[in-house]
C-alpha cells in the first residue's frame, strides 16, 4: 500500500474514532504502526541528543531485520501482535 492508500486509510480510522468517542482505541488498534513511528522518533532524537542508536535500523521491522529475523518472522510476528491488539480493541469497545 502507497502513501495514499495508508494516509486516507488511517485518515477515515481517525474519524471512526472520534464519532464513537473512543480516541484510544486507535492507538490500541495501531500498536504495530504506532511501534513503528516511535522507534523513528527515538532513534531520531538519540541519534541528535547523544550520537548513539537505539536500534541497529529504524523503523523497528528493520532493526529486526539487521538482527538476523527473516523478512516473513517479522511479517508474521507484526500480524500476531496486531490481531492480539485488535482483539484487546474489540474487548475496551465492549467494556464501553
């Protein structure tokens, strides 16, 4: 999926959101892709702040993979957390 699909993807899931009032379920839902713009974020400002790496590569499936993981252990690691992460969703949609 290109810049467009992922960026009105996330775009109406946002929306979603915010008509059911239930803003963090959209983080909880997005653990993986929330992961993966943070391990950016931190490997940004170590890298400014003290000129040392967090992790080998940033975003975080990279550094999984310069740990030796294969392109489909991370793919199929990311896909367990997310059903995990949106059955945890589905279940604060219930206790709401």
């Amino acid at each position: 999926m290109g810049d467009v699909g992922s960026l009105s993807l996330g775009g109406v899931l946002g929306i979603i959101a915010l008509f059911i009032k239930h803003e963090l379920l959209l983080v909880i839902v997005g653990a993986v892709y929330v992961s993966e713009a943070f391990s950016v974020v931190v490997q940004v400002f170590s890298y400014k702040l003290f000129k040392k790496r967090v992790f080998k590569m940033a975003p975080l499936h990279h550094h999984f993979e310069k740990s030796g993981w294969k392109e489909t252990q991370v793919v199929f690691r990311f896909y367990i957390i997310g059903i995990i992460t949106a059955l945890i969703g589905i279940a604060t949609l219930k206790i709401r």
